[in-house]
C-alpha cells in the first residue's frame, strides 16, 4: 500500500497515508535569525490544511512559532512533554490550537492512522532562553504504511529496536556546517542508521534550504552536498534500500512492504 511523501524544506514534509495529513517541524517562513531560505519556493498556504502536525523538539528550526500561528483553529500539534511549560509562545497558541503532549511510548490517532513517539537522541534544550530540558522525539506514522519521521537525532543504542519495522524513513542528514557534532545525523551517520533500520524508501531531509546570513560563499558546497552524499553512501551501506532524494516541493509515492 501507499504513502505519500512531500518535502518542502528543511524538516517539514507532509505525509499522507489513509486519508490523513500529518505535517512535519514546521518552518514555512523566508527567514528566522540568522538563517534565510536559500533554495526552494516557500510551501503554498494550503500545507496548513492537514489533519495533524507533528513537533520532534524544541530547537526554533524545528518548533517555530510563527510558523504553528499560520495553523487553522483547532488543528492538532503533537509536541513532546513538556514543550508548552518550556515554551511561552507555545502555551499561548494553545488557546486556539489542540496541543497535544507525549513522551516516547505514546500514541495518538487521526482516522486511520496512528502516530507513535519514539525517543531522540539530541539537546532538548530552547536556545538561547534557558535550561528546560524536554525530551526530545522522533515519530512513527503508521496507517497503510510505516513512515519514521527522526526529526533530529544522533545515532544511538538500540534505535531500530525502539523505533522498530518500518517502511519509509525521513533522515536528516545535514545542519549548518561541516561539522556536526553528537545528535546530529550527517549523511555517513544517516546511511548506518538506514543500514540499522532497514526500511523499504528513504527520504533525506534536513539539508540544502537554510543557510546561515552571510555565509553563501563560504564551504558552499557543504549547504548543497549531503543529499547526493546520502544517496551514495546508502547505496554502499544499505543497498536494498530505496533513497529518493525530492527537490523542494516535490512528492513521491512509496509503497510499504505488506
């Protein structure tokens, strides 16, 4: 059976899986400190239209604000345990949206479709405002197919077990320059996870779509490279592994594995 996948850009991506919408981290805005959007059109406004929205941790790429504030009323945003506490402008859009906190192990449904919480392995922190940590998550969407959506996350100890059998999985696989240190997926450390999980498509995200203010000239490659480098690597690491690797806006239709 069917899902769809659609990446707009950095970590935002739709999902769509028996009848239902469930929209990635996200970021539908040009530009927020010191970052501005580089390649890909913004997503049209009907990107908001969805059943569900999912947040995996409290980093502003990743929970933005003004972003969540262009929902409609009442849509439903999953974001980890605690977020609302940490996050002020969080709890004051919970007036008019359906927050929903989890932890790793819980689970909501929209239709068909049930969304489980798996841990992450990243800072859980709100920079630069203070020093809550709330967990951070990755999710499993599970309706006709099995899609992992790892929001940001290093590799970790038993992460196949914990997020278990997949179809699709959305990898991160860069950040904001040459080095990414612990909780961070480059693309050599997404391709061993794809090794670890083994699912039947892979889509790589987290790359190519913001670029620090001022630094367009520098290591440019570094912004535009490790989706090819994924793509590559995957091929020596996981080679049963299908890894379509979509322009901004682009969708694909992956097929579960039975």
């Amino acid at each position: 059976m069917p899902v769809d996948v659609t990446w707009w850009g950095h970590a935002t991506a739709t999902v769509r899986d028996s009848g239902v919408s469930v929209l990635t981290d996200p970021v539908l805005v040009q530009r927020f400190a010191h970052l501005r959007r580089r390649r890909g059109a913004l997503p049209p406004p009907s990107v908001t239209t969805v059943d569900m929205v999912l947040v995996s941790h409290l980093h502003a790429d990743h929970l933005h604000l003004g972003s969540l504030s262009r929902l409609p009323a009442g849509t439903r945003v999953v974001v980890p345990g605690g977020a609302a506490s940490a996050v002020p402008g969080l709890r004051k859009l919970g007036a008019w949206l359906d927050l929903v906190e989890v932890r790793a192990g819980d689970e909501v449904r929209a239709g068909k479709v049930r969304v489980r919480a798996v841990p992450a392995a990243h800072d859980g922190r709100r920079l630069p405002y203070g020093p809550q940590q709330v967990r951070p998550l990755g999710y499993v969407v599970e309706g006709e197919a099995r899609t992992y959506f790892a929001g940001d996350t290093g590799l970790f100890a038993g992460m196949a077990d914990v997020v278990g059998p997949v179809d699709v999985a959305l990898l991160p696989v860069g950040g904001w320059g040459p080095f990414l240190g612990d909780g961070h997926l480059d693309a050599r450390r997404a391709a061993q996870a794809l090794a670890r999980l083994k699912p039947t498509s892979a889509v790589p995200v987290h790359y190519g779509t913001y670029w620090p203010i001022g630094m367009d000239a520098v290591r440019p490659h570094e912004f535009h490279a490790p989706g090819d480098e994924f793509v590559r690597l995957a091929g020596r690491l996981a080679p049963r592994v299908a890894v379509h690797r979509l322009r901004h806006g682009e969708s694909a239709r992956l097929e579960a594995c039975g």
